[in-house]
C-alpha cells in the first residue's frame, strides 16, 4: 500500500496509470522533469491542471509503445519547446533565462552599495555650553528647571 500511495498521489486519476509499475515509474520520472504550462511552476506530475493531465497521457501513451526517455522528451519539446522543460538547455536562447537570478542578485547588491555610499553623516555631535551643562546638572540632581 505504501508503495502505491506515491503513485497515486502524482496521478489523481487511477485509470491513467500504468499497468507495469516500472512503466509507472519512468512515465512518473519523465513527468516530474516537464511543466505544466497553465501553473508554470510545477511539473506535470503534480498538476490538476488538464493540460497536465493530456501531457501525462501523452507520456503514458509513449512509454506504453516502448519509446525511450529521451525520445519522449524530444517529442514534447518538439512539440512545445523550451518552455515545457522544467530544465531548460543552455543555449543561446536560454541565456537570459539562466542568467536572470545572476543578473537580479547583481542589482540588488548594487542597489544596497549605492545607497550606502550615499547615506551622509549626520553633523558631529557639538559640545554643550556652560548653561547646557549646568541645567543638565540640574535635571540630573532632581531640581527640575
């Protein structure tokens, strides 16, 4: 039982599974490296979406028919290109994609040393006079003013 609750979990509909637990398997290790379009930040694995559900069908179809991972995948970014990839290749096209965390970390730190530098102190502090002096004496001794 608990090796099939990890099964259904990813599948929210029983039918859609495999017969063949490793056929399960691989068409779960494939899903789990594809998005799903609609919620962009989740794999197809873990999606309601029904985009998810067809592409998790498509996946189940091809590995049923016996085609290799990687095929499956060639077949699905053929079919919607980089963006069904939850990792992207890195290639021209992609740069700015992998290079969007560097970039925005960049300009924060860069954000953070410009404000420090423009931060201007505040005047040093001056010396009390005489009479600053004795009416602090005062205060402190409990005189008042």
């Amino acid at each position: 039982m608990m090796l099939v609750a990890p099964a259904l979990a990813a599948v929210s509909d029983p039918a859609e599974m495999l017969r063949d637990p490793a056929q399960e398997e691989r068409a779960r290790e494939i899903g789990r490296e594809l998005r799903c379009m609609v919620c962009q930040n989740q794999s197809i694995e873990d999606s309601d979406a029904e985009l998810a559900r067809d592409l998790r069908r498509i996946v189940r179809e091809q590995v049923s028919a016996g085609r290799s991972n990687d095929a499956i995948m060639g077949y699905l970014h053929d079919r919607y290109g980089d963006f069904v990839l939850l990792r992207p290749p890195v290639k021209p096209e992609t740069y700015l994609l992998w290079g969007t965390p560097v970039i925005a970390l960049g300009l924060g730190l860069a954000m953070i040393v410009t404000m420090r530098r423009r931060r201007v102190p505040g005047p040093a502090p001056q010396e009390l006079s005489a009479a600053e002096r004795a009416r602090l004496r005062s205060i402190e001794d409990g005189r008042g003013t």
